[in-house]
C-alpha cells in the first residue's frame, strides 16, 4: 500500500469517526431536550400546617380549636400578623422510558425558582436549595418545599374568621391542595450544561410540563 493512498485512508477513518461523533452528539442533545420537555409537575399535598404557631391538620372547623388555642389566634389576628408555615409536596416525574429513538435517563433539577398563588391572589416567591434526581422511565421525586409568610398581609380583608377558615381549607382535616397553583421556572443539569425548560403552572390535579 502506497503511502499516499495509506494517508486517504486514514483520513476517511478520522472523518468517518468524526461524523459519527457529531452525529451521536447531536442525538445525545436532541434526547437531552425532549426529556427537558417531558419533566411534569403537580402539587402533592400539604403537611405540617401551622397558624400562628398552632397546628391545624386535625382541625375541620373553628370549634375545634381549644379556648387557649383561640385567645392565641385572636391576639395574632389583633396585632395585624397571622403567620403560616407548612411544607408544599411537589412531585416531579420524568416520563421517558426509552422507547423509540429517545433514551431514557435521569434529569438532575437543579433549580426550582417559583411563585405561590392563594385563591389567585400572588403570594411569596422562592426556590429550591439542593439539586433533586428524578429517575426515568416514569419514576418521580418528591420534592418538599417549606412556605413561611403572614396570611394577614395577602388576606387579612378576609377578616379573622376568613383567614382561619382559609387556613383549614388549605391544612386541615379536609385540608387539599385545589386553590394553589405554583408558577415555576426549572432550570435542569444536562452535559450541555445547565437549561431552563420554561416556565409551567403547577396545580393540584393533575401533572403539567
């Protein structure tokens, strides 16, 4: 074999390995987008509701609330402050399970910047700390986000019954999750570095993307 035609050879293999490098890049980006597009989102539940400190999951009306637990509320409520805390469960699922050409992988959420509505009324915004996995082929994570803000200053037109009532509503007894909404921007890890999916409303009923 001549040198010449050994150097067409060699330069066909590099090219050939070249083209299929770019090509499987190609596909690893176009796999890496669709799973993006495939995150879905809905809101879980609700644990740990507190009303100015006082626990309201076994509760279902404002009789149930003890003398001493309503002297604490109504001095909250006189003093222009009726501070909540309770956690949001959101669950993230990851759909992809491989069929057809798309591969099926694991997406790393890294951020989860969001604003909470109440009954449409805009409320606080946040994000997540630590980076969640959500496993493939319709695994899903929980992703458990702590809510600490003063009901008085969203809702305090609502008066105190009001504010109770929407705080059973929301953790009580029969405590859900239907009059929240979240809008949120997820922002994934890929090998192409870090992505935002865009931004989605996530409710109670059923999963969004």
């Amino acid at each position: 074999m001549g040198k010449k035609k050994f150097i067409s050879i060699m330069a066909l293999f590099v090219f050939g390995i070249m083209v299929f490098t770019a090509c499987k890049t190609i596909q690893d980006i176009q796999n890496t987008l669709t799973n993006i597009k495939n995150l879905q989102f809905r809101l879980k539940s609700i644990d740990n509701f507190k009303l100015a400190g006082i626990g309201v999951a076994n509760k279902n009306t404002l009789n149930d609330f003890s003398i001493t637990d309503g002297l604490k509320l109504t001095q909250a409520f006189s003093g222009n402050r009726f501070p909540a805390e309770f956690v949001l469960n959101v669950e993230a699922k990851n759909p992809n399970d491989g069929t057809g050409t798309n591969k099926s992988s694991s997406l790393a959420l890294e951020r989860l910047r969001w604003t909470l509505y109440i009954d449409n009324v805009r409320t606080i915004d946040g994000d997540i700390t630590n980076k969640i996995e959500v496993p493939a082929k319709g695994g899903s994570t929980i992703i458990p986000i702590f809510i600490n803000f003063d009901l008085y200053e969203f809702f305090g037109n609502r008066g105190y019954e009001g504010i109770v009532k929407l705080a059973l509503a929301l953790g009580g007894v029969k405590g859900n999750t239907s009059s929240i909404r979240m809008e949120a921007l997820p922002v994934i890890r890929t090998p192409l570095g870090l992505m935002e999916m865009g931004e989605v409303t996530i409710v109670d009923h059923k999963f969004t993307s």
